[in-house]
C-alpha cells in the first residue's frame, strides 16, 4: 500500500516518487490523457521520464505536486491532480489535473479539485490558485466555473503552441 497523504469519500492522494514510470507511463502514455497537454497530443517515453521528473522535483522544491490519485475502494490510479508553482507570484499556485479516460465523468475531477483548493487555501494558506485548459477542452472549461474560477483572458501556453483560456480563483478564507 502506498503512503497517502490526504483523502477524500473516494480518492486517496499519494506522491510521485522514482519507482511510478509505470504508473506515470499508464496515464501520460495515454493520447487520450494527453491530446490537450502538448502540442502533438501524445507523449514520447522520455516526455513521460521528464513530467515525472518534474513532479518529483517540485515535491523535493516546494512539497507540492500533481499527486497522483488513487480510488480508495480499489487502489487503482486514477490520474493526477494538484498544484505547481506560479512563477510571477508568491503564495500562488496553478491546479491542474489529467485523469485516465475510464474514471471520465464520475466526478473524480471536481472531488480531487476541491480537495486541493481546501489544501491550497487552508494548509498552504496560498492566496490565489490559477487554472487554464486546452481551448477545445469544454469539460475543464465547466469543471473550473463549477468550482468557482473567474476568466481572467487567454495565455499562450508554450507546450501547446496555442492561447489557452485562463482563470483565477482568490482565497476568501484568509
């Protein structure tokens, strides 16, 4: 059993750690996961390497990730949800989340996200959380207005080649 960090009714959050390429490769390896993340839609094996590279990283820099997400009731992943630096301000942060194709539409998504607002907000105490998605992604677009994120305009988004719709969500807790 992995160690888990936080928990939701359904998901455990655990950390990526060296030994998860074959987690990391079963959801990042996956068009479906990735055809909005990058450019060409599809991730090589050493794009794989370096994003778990990099959230391994941000753990040991800044203790924050895209953790990976666990259902509780069977221990399978999931996908990722969490947060990474946002370089132009401090106590800020931009969430992200990438689920494998089959845990679509259950609620996963919007259950991680809010787990990682109240850690954001409440353990971090961050001041701001922003978000942004691929233009053609209209299940992200609903998801951030469900959870209460404001458009803020469109940020080119260098992996992607393309502006992508930005928002921002204030911590009212502080």
């Amino acid at each position: 059993m992995r160690e888990v960090f936080m928990k939701t009714k359904r998901i455990a959050f655990s950390k990526w750690d060296d030994s998860d390429l074959n987690l990391a490769t079963l959801l990042w390896g996956d068009k479906e996961v990735t055809r909005f993340i990058c450019a060409t839609g599809i991730f090589s094996n050493q794009d794989i390497l370096h994003r778990l590279e990099t959230e391994i990283n941000n753990d040991k820099l800044f203790q924050i990730q895209y953790w990976p997400i666990f259902e509780l009731s069977t221990d399978e992943l999931i996908g990722c949800c969490g947060i990474r630096p946002f370089d132009s301000e401090p106590r800020c942060y931009e969430i992200g989340f990438h689920l494998r194709k089959k845990f679509w539409g259950m609620g996963y998504a919007s259950e991680a996200a809010r787990a990682v607002i109240d850690y954001s907000f409440d353990t971090l105490k961050a001041v701001k959380l922003y978000a942004g998605h691929h233009p053609q992604n209209e299940g992200s677009k609903m998801l951030l207005s469900k959870l209460g994120f404001q458009y803020i305009g469109d940020n080119y988004y260098e992996p992607t080649e393309l502006y992508h719709p930005s928002y921002e969500l204030w911590n009212d807790r502080l």
